[in-house]
C-alpha cells in the first residue's frame, strides 16, 4: 500500500538514516562549541573539520577552501557580494543568465541599485545559454560571471567546464593575474551536486555554492567553495569562526550531516544517476504516449537524471497540484506565488514558452526510491486531472486544439 508518492526532490530530500545517525551524537553528546579549547570541544571541532574534509575531497578543492552556510541561498549571497563589494574598485559589471534561483537573481537586481551593472545571459528554448554570448557580454570592467550548473526548474545542465575554460581565456587574454583583476566565476552547484561530478579544479570555478538538503541531509546547512586567492567579502560578521570570513556558531549536527550526505551522494553518483535517468525517461515517455498536447520543458539529453518538467497546455499548473496532493502526489509547479498573484515562472519565459502554457507547467523531481509502480500511478492520476480540468477549460476548443495537432 503506497501512503504518498513524493516527486518533489528539487525541493528538499529525506535525511538519509546513516546520516541522521552521525548527526545524532552532536545533539546531546558532543554539544560542546567547536571553537571551545577543552577536550570536548576539541572534539567538535574534529568532526567539522572531517565534514570540511569530505567536501573538499568530493569537489577536488582544498579543505581550508571549504566555509559552512546556513543554505545555499547564504552561499549564493556571499558568493556575489562578497565577490562585488570586494572588487569594485577593479569593475562593476556582473554577468549571470535569465533563468539563475532567485538567491542569485534577487541579489543582482540588488546590486543593480547599489550602483553594479548585471548583463542577465538569453536562454533559447530548452534553457540553454550561448557561450559566445557569454564571450561577447565580457568587457574590461567585468568581476564576476554566476552561472549555474543545473537548473533547478527544467534540469538542463550547463557547460560549466567549456564557461570555465571562456573565463580562463578572457583573464588570460586581457592579462588578468590574480588577484589584481580577474573575472571570477561562481557557480551554483546546489541542485547538481550529487547528480554530475565537478571539480573545482578542472573547471576553473572560484567560488561554488551547494546545499545539504538537496542530497539526503539536513536543511540549514550548505557551503561556500572559495579557491586560495580569490577575493571575497564577508557577509555576516561576528566571531572569528570559519577562518574569520563567516561568523557564527557553528551549526554541528547540520555540518556532520552535510559531510557524510556529500560523501555518499558522491560514492553512489553514478549508479544512482543511471537508476534514477532509466526512471525519468520512462515517465517522460508515459505522459508523452497517455497524455496529448504536452510539451517538456528543459534540455532532452543534456539534463539532471532526476528532472521531469511538462507544460500542459489548456490548464493551469496550480489546479493539477491541488488534485494530484488530494490523491498523495506530491510535485510542484514552474511557477511561483509573487505577492498574492500567481507569476509565470521566469525561466520557461526566459525560455519562450508563452505565458499561459508557462502556467500549466508541472516539475516531477525523483530519487533513487521512487519505483516504477508509482510512476505507473503518477501517470494514471495525472492523466485525469488533466482530461477533467480540460473539459472545464475554454481554452479546451476544438480550433485551438487543431492548431496544436502539428506541433504535439
Ligand atoms: N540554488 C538552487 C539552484 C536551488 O534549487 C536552491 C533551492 O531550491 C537554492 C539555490 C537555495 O538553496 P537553500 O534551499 O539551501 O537555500
């Protein structure tokens, strides 16, 4: 008997039991501050630094390159003002994509009124950027480029080994040497990690931000990447902890939980990427064989192994969440709730994809659990809602639908 069927993986994941299990200890046990000089401190203090250890080995970086968060919305926040307010006197210009998390974008548009300038990279119609545009938007007084390594809506993935190695080509071109003017880069690596290897060494990547919720470990907690040498910022200040550039206790059990989930989703990466891609495919082709006039939203091949995102068109995204959480199913929408009124998501519209078919839009996020049978579910269910809600949709007509028959 299945209770519920969770499909919102992007969104947060279960903490895994063997890392729950590490964390434990650091709730009631070794509770002393990692900072305090006696022998259970010192104790503490350990366990961070094998956590930092973890990451850093995952990453191919150095551990005293690794600095906790509290998020990956932290993370990204750091990563680009610390990055801006400590460069400024080399440059203004910022450059990122359309179709960035809002911890990326919010924090442009506020470095937009604090006197930075942002180039925001085009997509084209399955998310995906143009390094030549990126080339191209370079100029003297760039500092920084963020541009993610898996978009956390549609999957699509991003070349970031080819955005490193165009970066490394401006700096090494304009005769940029560290740290007196290069342009950094900064990747958002939160919806990626666990999915697709990436060494910060090999990618010419600066700062890079990651998340412990995405991979089986606790919300509260992520980290900053920062390469020796590049120049950042603080973004809280406080205590000397963290090698005194972020201040705060430390959160113990989220750190542990975050260093063990890391070295796990990394030892099982690419079973697990395979497993679970077998699983997308099929459920990308059931809708597409069960269900007419869809369209799947992302890049086909070059795409997250976790990631199913479809527009349905004639509906709203939002009705079928309603009845798919009545029946169990739990999985999202593309768009967000902005102030009370339901906003298109600004990436299928960076996409193309035109306002009201970006408003049907449904993001099935999977994981190594989710089986087949649920799927076969998922598939019968949602087939319903959507013949139930386009039998009550004027949107539903018979021209409008032979105007699609070529496309679908
Ligand atoms: N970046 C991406 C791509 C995300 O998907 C998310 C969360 O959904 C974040 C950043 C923010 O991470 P956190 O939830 O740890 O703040």
């Amino acid at each position: 008997m299945i209770k519920h069927i969770y499909l919102d993986n992007a969104a947060t994941t279960p903490v895994d039991e063997v890392v729950l299990n590490e964390m434990l200890p650091f709730f009631t046990d070794v509770y002393a501050n990692p900072a305090s000089q006696y022998y259970l401190g010192r104790q503490a203090s350990e366990a961070v630094e094998n956590a930092r250890k973890r990451v850093a080995d995952v990453l191919g970086c150095a551990p005293t390159e690794v600095y906790f968060t509290s998020s990956g919305t932290e993370a990204n926040n750091w990563a680009i003002r610390g990055v801006a307010f400590a460069n400024k006197d080399k440059g203004n210009h910022i450059i990122t994509t359309k179709v960035e998390h809002h911890s990326v974008l919010n924090v442009c548009k506020q470095l937009q009124k604090e006197g930075f300038e942002v180039t925001y990279l085009d997509v084209d119609s399955d998310g995906q950027i143009c390094l030549k545009q990126l080339k191209d938007a370079i100029k003297d007084t760039t500092i920084l480029v963020s541009i993610m390594a898996a978009n956390n809506e549609v999957g699509t993935l991003y070349p970031i080994k080819e955005i490193g190695k165009v970066i490394a080509k401006a700096n090494k071109d304009a005769k940029r040497s560290e740290p007196s003017h290069k342009i950094y880069f900064h990747t958002d690596a939160v919806q990626a990690i666990g999915a697709v290897k990436i060494c910060v060494k090999e990618c010419h990547i600066d700062l890079l931000s990651l998340s412990a919720h995405k991979i089986n470990g606790p919300k509260g907690c992520g980290a900053l990447v920062v390469r020796n040498g590049v120049r950042v910022g603080k973004l809280i200040y406080g205590g000397a902890q963290e090698r005194n550039k972020r201040a705060g206790t430390h959160n113990m059990a989220g750190i542990v939980g975050l260093g063990k989930a890391i070295e796990l989703a990394e030892a099982n990466r690419e079973k697990n990427a395979k497993d679970i891609a077998k699983n997308r495919d099929y459920l990308i082709q059931q809708i597409r064989q069960h269900i007419p006039y869809t369209r799947l939203n992302g890049c086909a091949k070059e795409r997250l192994p976790n990631n199913v995102s479809f527009c349905f068109y004639f509906i709203e995204g939002e009705g079928m969440l309603i009845h798919m959480d009545l029946l169990g199913i739990y999985c999202s929408t593309g768009s967000a709730c902005a102030s009370g009124s339901l906003a298109a998501s600004h990436v299928l519209v960076a996409m193309g994809v035109p306002i009201e078919l970006a408003h049907g839009s449904i993001r099935f996020t999977l994981s190594k659990k989710t089986t087949k049978e649920e799927l076969d579910i998922t598939v019968e269910k949602l087939k319903g809602i959507v013949e139930k809600l386009r039998a009550i949709s004027p949107l539903y007509t018979k021209e409008a639908r032979a105007r699609l028959n070529d496309k679908c």
